[in-house]
DNA sequence: TAAAAATACTCCATAGGTATTTTAT
DNA sequence: ATAAAATACCTATGGAGTATTTTTA
C-alpha cells in the first residue's frame, strides 16, 4: 500500500545512506538495495550515484524525487480524507482575508462550512492583503483571500475569481438603456450606498481616489447596511447604486434591474487564494478551500 | 510499477463494472475483485456498490478517484519526464499571450527555452487577454499569459507576478527626492517613452485613460524603441518616463535612477499562467512553465 | 582498509489463473 | 433466470531475510 518503493527512496534520500535508511524503515540494508534496483530498472535510469559515504542523486534522481514527493502527499491526503469521511472533522482552521471579501463573501461560505463541520473551530483574521499574506507567510495563518496584488516568493497564489462592481439602476430609470454615460452625468443621480467602511463602499471610493475624483460630491446619498435593501430601493427607482456584479446577476437578466455602462472606471479585482508554498495543507484547510472553489458566491 | 490496484480502480470505474474492467486489462475477473478488495481493505471502506448491471461509486469512491487520477498523473508524468532525461525533447508548444507579456517578458524567457530545448517548435500567438483566455479553454492553446482580470469556467489559473509600472528620473533630477507628486505637475516634465503600440506604453496610456486623462497632454515627447535606450536618456538625465518596476530596480537600488511617487495612479496588473481545467499538461509544456516560473524576468 | 552497497540463496506471502458458487434484480 | 461478483484452490513470482562478497575513496 503507497509505494512502499517510493517511500523507501524518499527514506534513502532523506537519510543519505541505504544502510541508514534500512535502519529507520526497520528492513534489512538489502531489501532496500532491492527496491532501489527495482525503481531504477522501471525507469530505466540511474537515481543514485554510490559513494564511499552515501549516496548523491543523479538529475533523474532530482526528477524522482520531487515527483516522489508529490505522489506520496497525495497518497496521504487520500488516506486522510477518506478517514475523515466517517466522524467529524476536528481542530482549528486559521484564515485571513482582506475587509472586501471577510465581510461581503465569507459569511455564507463560512456557514455552510460550520454546517458541514461542526465540530471545526474557525478563526478569521480580517486584515489588510499585506498582512495577510505576510500573516500567510510566517505560517500564522492556514491561507488567505486577497484581492490587491502583492510581492511574496514564499507565497503560492491561485486565482478564485474576479469580482466588478457595476453601476445598476431599475428598467424603469432614464438611464435604463442608455449608452456609455460619463461619471459627471452619472453623478447627479440620486445614489444609494452601503455604509462608510463596507467593502463594496471602500471598492469604489478607492477606484474614485484613484481615477482622481471626490467621492463627497455623490448627491443626495442614502445609506443602508444591507445589500438586499439596496437592490430593493434600486428595483423601486428610488436611485442608482454601485455593486458587485455577481450579487445582481440574476436580476439583471430577469430584466428587473439594468446595469449602467460606465466605461472610465476600472472597478474590478481578481479574488485569489494563497498559500505558503511547498507547505502540505491540513484536512480542514482543503476542505475549506474546495467548499470556497465549489460556492456560489464565488462563482 | 506504478500502482496497478489504483489503475484498476480507474479501469472499474471508466467500464462501469469489474468483468469489463478485467476484459480491458486483459486479466481475470477474479483478479479485478482481489484488487478492489484489497484497497477497500487498505482504507477501511466500501469503495464500490454492486448492482445488477455494474457498479457505482460509495463517498469514499469518489474521494479515492479523484486522488487516484491526480496520483496515476503524476506517475505518468515523472516516467515522461525522467524519459525525456537523455534526448531532446521533441514537440510543439502554443503559448498565448498578452501584448505587453508577449512582446516585454516573453523574448527573454523564449531564448533560454529554444536554447535548452532546440529540437521543440513555439508557436506564440499574441492576442488580447479574452482572445487568450478563449483560445486555452478551447484547447487550441497549450497555456496563456496574461494579465486582466476574465472570467471563464474552463480555466485555471495561477499568479505568476504583479507587474507595477513607476515613474522614474535621474537621481540629479529635481524631482529625485520630492514627495508625492500630482499627474498635473509630473506632465510638465519631459517624457521619454516606447513607441505607440509597446506594451508599456499602452498600460501607461491605458491607466490615464482610465483615470480620464488624456495621454496627448504630455510635454516634448521623445520616442524610443527599447527600454535600454530610455533608461540610459533618464539615467543621463534628459527626461523623465514610466517603466516596469522590475526592469529599474538594480539601477534604483545603485542609486543611478530615482522613483518618482505618484499617488493617483494605479499601475499595477497580476501576470497570470493559465490552463484549461481538467486537462493534462503535456512535457513541453510543463518544461515551459517551469521555465518560467524560473525565469529571473518573472522574479 | 573499512564502510557501504551488491550478490547469493532460501523462504514465504501474495497476486494471478481456472473452476465454481453465490448474489442481486 | 441470468449476468456479474465472490470464493476456493492451485501455482509461481517476487520481495524479504541472513550470510557473504565486491566496490569505492
């Protein structure tokens, strides 16, 4: 059961030696010899040059060996995870993510999650992307969900999704069909927005900053704390709002709400997971990064 | 050699039932059953039910066949790779890419690759990044680079660096050790940049526009052809220009070019390797990613 | 020449084969 | 009733052990 041979060369490597590596698997030095032969005459190469005092890899050795490696994690993995299936899933997931995707995206995925594994403790740090992937980095953290591009050799990055705030108003608001509108125009609508320090609130002041605009200058601003609210008020033609896309996907095609086409803003972010590299995450953290890739909210 | 119990289980559960499995494998049906039965034994679980007509997969089933694929893979892989040891490796590889990559990154890391692999043809196909992202998810494209944000199913993807363009004088210039600077004040300077169509100078003019600036404002424009000509006119002190971060930071460290800090503008992009999902890299192409994952260009 | 690896030889566990029975619908 | 899977039983291969020789710096 899980290549005995591979786990006696990854053994081999480790120790530097076949008769030390024969002494921590508890066989003989010639079984090891064997088993050794045995991998070299499958692959039809030479993996270890024999010296006086150990061994050292050839370059097909160096192949080996990190394929070795990968193969053997996933054997455990395996293991681990079909063990897993019966009982509950114990211990500590620790995750960092920025206030965007903390706030707005991770509760539903954080509760289906706690639904499913009960018996798990969650801990989520909402920091900004630096801390986060610095918190990554040292191992303080199991993995992080970012938005903002970051510089960290120690980190490995996956992209999870992109995410655009649009402009939306109702099908029944004059700038329901209209074309491309420039932000001036756009602004002496009446505008709905979540409240100061919301995610979706910091996106767009952030992309105002940046394409050098005031955000103060929004006229006649309503507040509320919950996205549904401001669909609600949106879909009754109270106002205009700014949003996330995929929070209005469905009305939009159901033709209720109509987006805005707004083009000298750039409102969008790639969502990415990271990890420390060349760590083996724990049974947790990979179910909690596949429920993550599964959720609807980030798909 | 290569785990036959987890081939088998591939086998079973590709034919839909053991005495199938056994005819493909051209062994006997009561050694498919052994087989089975032994892995079951191994993870303490029920792998398959067995109905009338073939089988179907337990929970544990399907845990085991995804890490079953993803193990068989990388055996096939690491026998791929250790083969293509002795003896060029042969084949076609089609890279897309973006303009800037394409056209900034990409020569450099091309070089190195046709230096080590010369019997290996490259097709590089320069497009837009939704052009990109189609052509790999539609499988005419072995890999992608990119750098915008896309949103497509079929593809996987995985940051490969940030990509910040700055803007840079010489360390005599009078802006070399001024704080923040405004876009109004910086466009008086004069500016050395790329020619129209360069990758570096559509991001530039990409991101004025985006911030609704207009690029034609800029003062006494020279243009160069090569990022080492600009560097050696700013570094002489004849003007001032935007460049890749990461093709100024030795000069920055040595003190020779100074960077000019401008709050407004956002100039950064995620380079992004894509992959269609679900889909084995051929060896050329791993030997290209890895390549580049190397390459001191994306470092 | 001394430590480490390879070989020689024996033994037994196990995987595979054929023939047959049991199971499930 | 019948197709498919499991079991019984036999054989042979190969992996592990001990004792010993060969290799390498």
């Amino acid at each position: 059961m899980m290549d005995e041979k591979l786990k006696t060369f990854l053994a081999v490597v480790r120790c530097g030696s076949l008769t030390r590596a024969a002494k921590e698997l508890f066989i003989s030095q010639p079984a090891i010899t064997m088993q050794i032969h045995k991998l070299e005459k499958d692959y039809k190469e030479t993996l270890l040059y024999r010296r006086e005092r150990g061994i050292e890899l050839t370059p097909a050795g160096k192949v080996l060996l990190d394929y070795a490696r990968r193969i053997i994690r996933l054997y455990d993995e395996a293991s681990e995870e079909i063990g897993a299936l019966s009982g509950d899933i114990r211990g500590t997931i620790r995750i960092g993510a920025t206030f965007t995707i903390g706030e707005y995206f991770l509760p539903s995925v954080l509760g289906h999650f706690k639904d499913e594994h009960p018996a798990t403790d969650i801990i989520l740090e909402i920091e900004n992307t630096r801390r986060v992937v610095d918190e990554v980095a040292a191992g303080n953290l199991d993995c992080g969900l970012v938005e903002g591009p970051f510089e960290n050799g120690l980190i490995y990055a996956e992209k999870l999704i992109d995410d655009e705030l649009i402009f939306i108003c109702s099908s029944k608001h004059k700038l329901a069909n209209a074309p491309e509108i420039d932000l001036e125009t756009l602004f002496t609508e009446n505008f709905i927005l979540r409240e100061s320090g919301s995610g979706t609130r910091k996106v767009f002041e952030d992309a105002l900053k940046k394409a050098g605009l005031d955000s103060t200058k929004l006229k006649d601003l309503i507040q509320l704390n919950t996205t549904q609210a401001i669909k609600s008020l949106v879909a009754e033609n109270i106002g205009v709002t700014v949003i996330s896309e995929r929070t209005v996907r469905n009305e939009i095609q159901q033709g209720i709400l109509k987006s805005i086409p707004v083009p000298s803003l750039d409102l969008r972010r790639t969502f990415q997971f990271i990890f420390k590299k060349d760590i083996q995450l724990s049974l947790i953290t990979r179910r909690f990064v596949s429920q993550c890739r599964q959720n609807s909210v980030f798909r």
